[in-house]
C-alpha cells in the first residue's frame, strides 16, 4: 500500500514535492479504509491519483523520480561492478545544488498492517542518509538511522544480526539493499515493496515490450487470456476473442465482428489504439491480481476518452480491485474531470494533482484541494480546469502560435 511520497533536488524538482494517497473531507466513494492509524485516526487511502499540467511542467518526471527512487534501492548493489555508474540525477538549472544530495521518502504499508517511512540522501558519489521508521499501533519506532557511514539503531525495533550489515555497507550502498541480500527478515519485505511496485509504463518506451509481455501470458495462461477477452469485448472494438488457431501456433490474432461472421486479423495490422490498449491491460490487470502500485505515464496516449476512463473505473472498483491495487498516472485528457448529468466525475476532487513549472525552470506539484476556495462538489471541475482557474495549463492565448506561424512566413 502507497501512502505518500517525497522528493527533492531530483530531475525538475528543485525544492522538496510532496504527492498523496490519503483520502480527505472531500473524497468520493473511491477510498478505502486501512487498519493503519495516525493521531488516532484510520487511515483511508484513493486507489488513483491523476496528475495533470502543462508540456513540460515536470508531469512525467514525477512518475520519474518515483521510478529513480525504486531504481537506486534495487541496483546499489550493482553499482561496485560498473565503472561510472550514475547515482542520480538532480536538477540542473541551478549550479549550487548539484553539491547538495538528492532526497527521497516514501511512507508505504506492508501486509504486516504496519505503516513505514523509508528515504535516504544520496549524491553523485555515496549516500550521505538513510532512514527506515516502523509504526506499529501508531507509534514510531527508528529501526536505523544513518549519516554518511554512520548507522545507529536506536531502541530495540531492528532485530538480529545489525554490525555485520553495517560492516558490509559501502559508501555508496543503502544499508537496506545489505539488510535484503542476506535475507533480513524485517528488511526484506520493505525492499521486496520497491521491487514488486512502482513499475513505469510509459507509452513509447516501453510499448513493444509490454505487447510482448501481454502476448506471452495470453498464450500461456488461459485464465488471463480469458480476462483479457472479456475486457476487449466489451470496449466495443469490434472484437469478440482470440483466434484459436493462431493461439495453436503460439501466434495473437484478434476475431473481429464481421456482420454475421468473424474474421481473424494479423496483430500487426491491428489500430494503433487497440494494440495500446492490449498492452496496457495486461499490466493492469497483473496489478489487479497482485495488489500492486502502477505508474502509467500518458494514460490517454492512443486511448479514447471512455477507455481511459474504465480503465481508471478498474482500480475504483472494490470488485474489480480486491488486493488494493493503486495508480498513478498523468494526463492531458480533462473529460475524466468532466461530471455527466446524475453522476459524478471519473476522478474524485482529492485524486487530482496539477504541476506548474515556474520561471526558474523548477516544478511545483500540489493536490487541487489545496486551492483558496477548495473546490465544491457541484463545480464544473473540467471547465475550470480547461479555463485555467486552477493552474496546470499552457499559457497560449487562443491563436497566437497561429500568428506566430503567420509572422514567421512573412
């Protein structure tokens, strides 16, 4: 379970951004209690976040620095083996911070029912902090605390072997990374988190990748293959399963509706819009099966309107999302802002977020319930959005890049 997360010095974040699960006053019907208490109240968590702003505002880059964060706790380790590894990336429009370290936490719940807070500092050369907070009934314990090379366990929260890990942390390893190597039973399950969260998906980057990773489970498991038909078929693409015959030869064909008949299609002849759309779901639905955190990048990349929208209506779903899962994903498609007459928005008001790059090319993240006067339930969300009443949109007065054009030619 995802909780919150905090980052700074890192790609377009100069000063330290914060980003969200919990729920406020002003959820919906999405957010899901937890039997994790602060200041004596329940936690509850929203199974979607959804970041909204400008081109390069630093959306993506959020879902970046995420992603670097699960990185460098997986690969320190490697790091001995390569000869200039790159430990990470700060942010670059300002000279004195790249002295200063990068810094990073995440608060997350484990299957424990027990809430942490992990971080550490690092800069280009070696770790300069680490620090791993355990609440258990709500009350913190410091299971390792760490300055440069320095690590102290204060009180009696971290069991077992501790100096023998100390002794074989380098300078530029996370002690965490140590602690799971030689299988630590406390530490493990945090850093088996990081391994099993936080997977980036980015639309053009990745895409052939997960058409394969899709395919390959589709041909060798049918129950999956069987949830990815259903899903298919009833988001109207003309698609009514898969070919047998091709799946027989280890091959993806899709049926196709063809008045009374069905037609098998090539998969390399498919719409670019339902080949996205196949290789998207099967890393959702693989995030549905485990309980999993998803970063989707783009989200509406080669989707329609409605089929972003059931997709983000899959993690909402306490049916369709029994373990929990969660998303987070950026986006310029406003209609999920948009309320239909009798229903409510896709996205609840405390699921968006908005970024805004400022003059000195740094990012600023903040929820849309932060907003003087907080958004009410019966407001035009996507109006106001697309108006500019909440930040997060280009700064182009309407036809100007059209009279630049014109300019230009003259």
């Amino acid at each position: 379970m995802f909780f919150s997360f905090r980052v700074a010095n890192v790609l377009s974040f100069r000063d330290e951004q914060f980003l969200s699960f919990a729920a406020t006053e002003l959820h919906g019907a999405s957010a899901r209690p937890t039997e994790i208490r602060e200041h004596g109240k329940e936690i509850s968590v929203l199974p979607v976040l959804g970041i909204y702003g400008a081109n390069a505002s630093g959306k993506s880059n959020f879902l970046a620095a995420l992603s670097l964060m699960r990185d460098t706790v997986l690969s320190s380790l490697g790091w001995l083996s390569e000869p200039n590894p790159v430990r990470r990336i700060s942010f670059a429009l300002d000279p004195n911070l790249a002295k200063m370290p990068s810094f990073y936490e995440i608060d997350m719940g484990l299957q424990d029912g027990v809430r942490y807070t992990y971080g550490f500092e690092i800069d280009d050369r070696r770790i300069r902090g680490e620090w791993l907070h355990a609440y258990p009934k709500g009350r913190k314990q410091v299971w390792f605390d760490r300055k440069d090379d320095e690590i102290e366990f204060p009180g009696e929260g971290l069991r077992g072997e501790k100096l023998e890990l100390t002794r074989r942390t380098r300078s530029d390893t996370l002690f965490l990374g140590v602690g799971a190597l030689f299988n630590h039973d406390q530490l493990l399950p945090v850093f088996e988190w990081f391994r099993d969260n936080l997977q980036l998906v980015s639309p053009e980057r990745d895409k052939f990748e997960r058409e394969r990773s899709t395919s390959r489970r589709v041909l060798h498991d049918p129950g999956f293959r069987d949830r990815i038909a259903r899903v298919l078929q009833v988001a109207d693409l003309g698609i009514t399963g898969f070919d047998k015959a091709a799946l027989a030869k280890d091959e993806i064909r899709f049926l196709h509706r063809a008045r009374t008949r069905e037609i098998p299609l090539d998969f390399a002849n498919e719409s670019l819009g339902t080949r996205s759309w196949f290789a998207l779901l099967g890393t959702l639905l693989e995030a549905l099966e485990r309980g999993t955190t998803v970063l989707i990048d783009e989200l509406d990349a080669s989707l329609h309107p409605v089929i972003s929208a059931e997709a983000v209506r899959m993690f909402q779903d306490p049916e369709a999302n029994p373990h929990g899962a969660q998303m987070v994903f950026t986006s310029h498609d406003a209609t999920l802002l948009y309320t239909l007459l009798g229903t409510d928005s896709v996205l609840d008001r405390d699921t968006v977020w908005l970024t805004e790059k400022g003059s000195d090319g740094a990012t600023e993240l903040y929820p849309l319930t932060s907003l003087s006067p907080r958004p009410r339930k019966e407001d035009n969300l996507f109006r106001k959005y697309l108006l500019g009443q909440y930040g997060g949109v280009p700064r182009v007065s309407s036809g100007r890049l059209a009279r630049e054009a014109v300019e230009l030619s003259v």
